[in-house]
C-alpha cells in the first residue's frame, strides 16, 4: 500500500522515516483542503453561473448581487501597469548586475535588492499612501492620490526587486564560454551579453517575470491602502480613477462576511479566480526557471 | 620599436593573479604557419598563456600582464589597442565546443554577420566556404537550418572552428580542443588542424603527447608556470634536455591517453 514510497526495507525499520512521511504527508493533506474548501465553498457563486460571475460588475451584498468583474478588471489593470513600470528597471539592473559589475559590487548590490523584495507589503504601502499617492495627486492634479495608477506603479516598485535579483540569477548562470566565445570572435561585451548570453537567459528571465508578476497580482495590504477601493470599471480605461482589485476586495470585506452565506461563497469565489490566477503564474515561472538551469 | 606583421612574440613576460605570478619569464617568438604545441601538465598555465594572447582575461580583476606581448606587429597591451580588432585576428577555440541555441548555419555565420553587417548577400557562400574548410560540410550541408546542437560534439567542436575561420583570424589559439572528445572526433580535428596550418599561424595547448608528437612544429614545455624548455618537436621528443621533461614525457603527461 505504501508502492509510492522508497522501496528500500531498510529504511521501513526507522521510526524516523515514518515521522518524516507523516509531516510530508499532513502538508500534502493541508493543501488538499485548502483548496477543496475554496472549491466547495464557493460551489453556490458557480452554480450561478461562472461567467455571470466573472464578467459582472455588480457587487451588493445587500441585495445578494455579486459581480468580480470590476475586481478581475482592477488585478488586470494594476498588475499590467506594474509590469510595464517595473520591466525596464529590473531588465537593465539585472543586465548591468549581471555583466558589468565587478564581483563584489554585484553582491552587494544583490544583497540591497533582496532586501527590498524580502521588505513587507505593509511598509511599501505606508510609504506608498504618505509618499506616492500625494505626488500621483499633485503632479497630475487629480483630486484624490488613491487611484489604479498609483496602485500600479507601487506594486511596480514592489516587484522590481524580486524580478531584477532572479532574472539576474538566470542571466548570471550562463556558462562563462558563451560570454568568452562571443568576445573572442570580437564582440564587445555588450554585444556580447545581447547576441550569445540574453537568449540563453531569456526563458529564466521570463520565469522571473511571471514570479514577479504573481507576487504583484496577489499583494494586498499596499494596494489596499492607494487603490481607492471602489468597484467600477472606470470608463475609457481611465487609469486615475479609484478602483478594487481582488485583494484589496477580500481584505475589505472578509471580516465582515465570514459565515455570512452568500456574501461569504462570493469571496471565496473570488479567492479561488486569485488562486487559479497565481498559481498559473508561479507555476510557469518556476518551471521556466528550473529548466533554464538544467 | 616597429615589428613585422606577422610577429607573434612574448618578451619578458610576467602574468600575475592577485599579486600572484601565473607565468614568468616569458620570451618566446612563435614561428608563423606551423603548429606549436604548448606542453604542460594542468595548472603549468597553458590555458593563461593562450589567453593573454587575445587579451580575454582583461575583466578579470586582479589579473596584470607586465613585459611585452606582440601580435602582428603591435604591442597588445599597449594603451589604446583596439581589443575587438586584435581578437578578430586572434581566434580562440575552446575545450568544449559552445554552440550558441541557434541552427548551424547561424552558428558559423555568427562572427561574420557581426563584423559585416552590409555583406548580408554573401553569408550562404562564407557559411559554405568556411564549413568546407572545417570539414564539416558535407555532414550538415542538408541540416544548415536545424538546431546546432542536435550535432555531434566533435561536429560542434568543427562547427565553433568554422565560425572563428568566418572571422578570419591570422592566429589559432586552440585549448585542448580535443579534450572532451572521442578518439574519431579527436582525428578529425588533428587532421583539420593540420590543414588550417598552412595560412595560419597555430598554438595548441594540449597535455596529450600523443597529438603534440602528431601535430606540432615546435614545442613549448610549460612546467609550473614559465618555459622548462623550448624546441623542434623531433628535438624536444628525442633529447629532452631537463629531468622534469624527461618525468614528464615518460609519465604520459597528466593525460590517460
């Protein structure tokens, strides 16, 4: 019965071995549940209809209404602006790390961007609503600084580290010969890194990326804070007007809706859109990064 | 002081790491379209001496050349040298062959097309030409667009020979360029070598006596980081003048073979 586990007897014999199985066996069993519940529990909002639920606006608790798509509009938005915020930064600081560093520099330089990406959501997001959210508000003379834009460019911020320090890892962990092929044929070593080193490192860099990406589409507490926190979809794409996001939505209302029947099947309903949504983009980007170092 | 084009020539040479001396007391005037083999058991520094020559140690820090090295009548480590001039008439082949991901035909054009961007029109014919050269030819001419890598390594060793010829170097600096290669492989490129010869001028580190008895001209014994002895290869082979040598020769070299 035990087929799928080491078929070494031996190791049968050692109470250790089972202790070991046991804890590996209750974390397996643990996200098992996990995800069961967010299944099961939100089974009412599916029966519904998933697409209803997806695409409409509506959210209203008190009329049982409930509509993710100013959240799914909001998490798309938000996290397409803090790519696009954040990629040329991390891109270039991960290319210049990586290639034009001496040593030293490189790590300590490695050590400050770890740091920063190991640094909590919440100190981001103080500094995001104290800082960012009034000079969003002044410089484009809008009325309040809490809007998707702001949310964006936070998370942008947020995720620059995390993307730059592993898509510097992936371009760093391309053998030497490719960089030493490349300048022996005359290359500069700029040329170099462009024509020989960045498509090897491309599929780790992308994995990075959507590390990065993952991180941002699930960050809550710093977007709660700028986002404004109003389910619309604004019209015309206006991107500094206050929104939601999926995060910041469950953040709000979880507390007030546990147990609460429908309102409660609502959240986790859009738990599980954040799951699902997470879990694609981690999971390409941990296999594009293991099999970029291979 | 002004020296022929064609001068390959260390003068007192010392290359240190970190304080460290690599090679010392380096003087040796390489002899034009001949093979020479530097000899040397792993560690005697061969693998630095070749890439002081196309100055590829420059980023690493720490690393100083002191005395004179010249390479077609320039003193390489000159100020104001054009680095990406000199290493296109200095090759370097490398132990193990790196295919860039792309197909063969890309791979051999890949120095050429970065160096000519205007020629575009003859690319088919250099990639032909160079291939041939290479003895490569006639085993990818019907798989030019597919993957590099799908070869062979000993077809991939040719393949990276193939691409430095496209740059037309004057000089060859091969690194054990057999060494992670089978014996019919390793032929191959003995016979390649031998051929390239003619135009070019050649240096092969290698710690395998069989092929630097093959192959070489002339013959440099490295022994723990400066030249133990230095000649004809009949001569060297023959009457080793140095007990070291003899050690050496008798042993086999570091080498299994």
């Amino acid at each position: 019965m035990f087929s799928f586990l080491v078929p070494d007897r031996r190791c049968h014999a050692d109470p250790m071995f089972w202790i070991t199985v046991f804890f590996a066996g209750l974390v397996l069993l643990v996200a098992i549940i996990f995800f069961s519940y967010l299944i099961f529990e939100s089974m009412p909002i599916w029966e519904q209809g998933v697409w209803a639920f997806l695409t409409s606006v509506e959210w209203e608790p008190a009329e049982d209404i409930y509509g993710a798509g100013a959240m799914i509009y909001g998490s798309f938005i938000v996290t397409t602006l803090a790519l696009l915020f954040a990629l040329p930064f991390a891109l270039c600081g991960a290319v210049t790390a990586s290639e034009f560093l001496s040593p030293r520099t490189r790590l300590v330089f490695k050590g400050a961007m770890e740091i920063m990406a190991g640094a909590p959501g919440v100190v981001y997001g103080l500094l995001g609503a104290a800082l960012l959210s009034l000079w969003i508000k002044d410089f484009f003379g809008l009325i309040d600084g809490a809007t998707l834009f702001t949310a964006g460019i936070l998370l942008g911020i947020m995720i620059l580290p995390t993307i730059m320090t592993l898509a510097e890892d992936a371009i760093h962990s391309v053998p030497g010969e490719y960089r030493d092929t490349a300048l022996s044929l005359g290359l500069t070593p700029l040329q170099a890194f462009l024509k020989a080193v960045a498509p090897r490192a491309l599929p780790g860099v992308i994995g990075a990326v959507l590390l990065g990406l993952g991180r941002a589409l699930g960050e809550t507490i710093a977007v709660m804070l700028v986002i404004g926190g109003l389910d619309i979809v604004p019209s015309g794409f206006d991107l500094f007007s206050p929104g939601q996001n999926i995060p910041s939505k469950l953040g709000r209302e979880a507390a007030e809706a546990i147990g609460s029947g429908l309102h409660w099947n609502a959240l986790l309903a859009l738990g599980a859109v954040l799951f699902f949504g997470t879990m694609l983009l981690t999971g390409a980007g941990s296999w594009l990064l293991r099999r970029n170092k291979v | 002081m002004k020296k022929s084009e064609e001068n390959l020539e260390f003068i007192n040479v010392e290359i240190t790491y970190n304080g460290k001396p690599v090679l010392r007391d380096l003087s040796y005037n390489f002899c034009k379209s001949a093979v020479t083999c530097i000899l040397g058991p792993s560690g005697s520094g061969k693998t630095t001496l070749l890439r002081s020559l196309s100055r590829l140690n420059d980023r690493i820090r720490g690393f100083k050349v002191r005395g004179e090295v010249w390479v077609a009548g320039e003193e390489i480590y000159f100020n104001g040298v054009d680095v990406y001039h000199l290493r296109r008439k200095v090759g370097m082949i490398f132990q193990s062959p790196c295919i860039f991901p792309a197909s063969v035909y890309e791979n051999v054009i890949f120095g050429f097309k970065y160096h000519h961007p205007e020629r575009k029109k003859e690319y088919p014919k250099i990639a032909e030409r160079y291939l041939k050269e290479a003895y490569l030819w006639d085993e990818v001419k019907d798989r030019l667009h597919k993957p590099a890598q799908n070869l062979s390594q000993g077809q991939q060793q040719r393949l990276s020979i193939a691409r430095t010829l496209a740059v037309e170097p004057e000089v060859l600096l091969m690194d054990e360029p057999t060494a992670s290669l089978d014996p019919v492989s390793s032929d191959a490129i003995e016979k390649l070598i031998f051929s390239l010869k003619e135009k070019r001028t050649i240096l092969l580190a290698t710690h395998n006596i069989a092929q630097a008895r093959r192959i070489a001209d002339d013959i440099i014994f490295l022994y723990d980081g400066s030249i133990w002895e230095k000649g004809k290869a009949s001569d060297f082979f023959e009457r080793p003048v140095k007990e070291e040598t003899r050690i050496f020769l008798e042993g086999g070299g570091s080498s299994p073979t």
